[in-house]
C-alpha cells in the first residue's frame, strides 16, 4: 500500500482497533486470476505477535480451494471515507493551486491462510461471531436458540480459514498534509453535508489533525 508519511499509522493498538470497529474485511488471493470476496471477521488480537483472523465461508466459494493452493492472503478493513472539494479550502481564493482529493482510513493485512473444516472449530467460529454482533442487541439471537441437527446442517456447508497476521498497515488519510486553514476549511464543510459518512470522516479529520 502507498504509505506516504504524514498518512502512516503504526501503533498496532489502533490498526487492531480499527480492525474490531470494521470487521468485514476484502479477503484477496490468487487462484485462477485474483479473488475477492467481503467477509465478516473476528481478530484475536493476543494470538501471535500481531494477531490472528478467524472467519468461515460457504463451501461453494471457489477461493477456499484456491487458498489451499496458494494460501497468501490478503485482507483490506475500510472505514469511513469521503470526497473533499477544493472547495472548501481558504487556499483556492489565494492562488487557485488547489484540487480535489478523497479522504479514507483503511488497514490491510497480510498472512497465510489455514484452511479448517473441523466441525467443533466451525461452531466456535459461528458463536463467537454470532455473540460478538448480538450481544448488544435487546433480545440476541444464539446459535443454541436453532435445533442442533439444523445448526449442524449448516456447518456441513462452511468452511474455516485462519490467518495468523504477519503484516498489518495502517493508513489515515484525513486531509493531514494539507496546511492548518485548510483542515479547518475541510471539518467546517464536512459539518455543512448531511451524510453520516461526512460527519465520519469530520470527526476523523478533527482528530487526525490535532483539532
């Protein structure tokens, strides 16, 4: 990934975090071309020196087979973006030196893949996934909630894949290399769009920026 400096962030605690907060990661691999498929996550952040992903997809997807060929994997996380109009930075109306861009904060990480078809993992897996989105729900849904021959059913037709992390990059880019008017100029138009993914990337850029 481009990593200019001002955009690089290297403090593992925050990539992790940011991980947990955007669980639905870009899973890319080789197989016949490149693969890709959104999955749904779960980072054990203390396994191994950088952590380790866990997740499951259904046997009819071709890239589990292809990872257990070519098991390099790569995984991108993306978290708020937004378009940012010259526009709104005070510099346009000194010398027109100014254009468009587009902000994001995004991790990407790099490991080998373990392909795991036991069926106690699997189950694990599902729980763990399940109790993480549901917990905070007033009525969560279990998996014990479904029969056990229908639970076991749908293991039947997934698969598990374990990467324990050997890279993982961090990169913010919210409007840092631009001078301090110009921040304040994007945080103040940012306020004025009515997206919540505006409202996001302001907060991102406030505190990317030291604001």
């Amino acid at each position: 990934m481009y990593q200019p400096p001002a955009f690089r962030e290297t403090d593992l605690e925050t990539q992790q975090a940011f991980i947990g907060a955007h669980p639905l990661g870009l899973l890319i691999s080789a197989g016949d071309g490149l693969l890709a498929n959104p999955i749904p996550f779960l980072l054990y952040r203390d396994d191994g020196p950088l952590g380790t992903l866990r997740c499951h997809m259904s046997r009819a997807n071709p890239q589990w087979k292809a990872l257990g060929q070519s098991p390099d994997a790569l995984v991108v996380f993306q978290g708020t973006e937004h378009y940012i109009t010259p526009s709104w930075y005070p510099q346009k109306a000194v010398d027109g030196k100014v254009v468009p861009t587009w902000n994001y904060a995004i991790v990407q990480v790099r490991g080998t893949a373990r392909i795991i078809e036991d069926a106690a993992w699997l189950h694990a897996n599902v729980s763990a996934l399940t109790d993480q989105h549901e917990g905070s729900r007033q009525k969560p849904w279990a998996v014990a909630d479904a029969p056990d021959a229908f639970i076991a059913s749908q293991l039947k037709g997934i698969v598990g894949i374990e990467i324990e992390i050997a890279a993982i990059e961090a990169k913010f880019k919210a409007s840092q290399n631009r001078p301090e008017s110009d921040r304040v100029g994007v945080v103040h138009g940012l306020a004025a769009e009515t997206d919540a993914e505006a409202a996001a990337m302001r907060d991102l850029v406030k505190a990317r920026g030291g604001m």
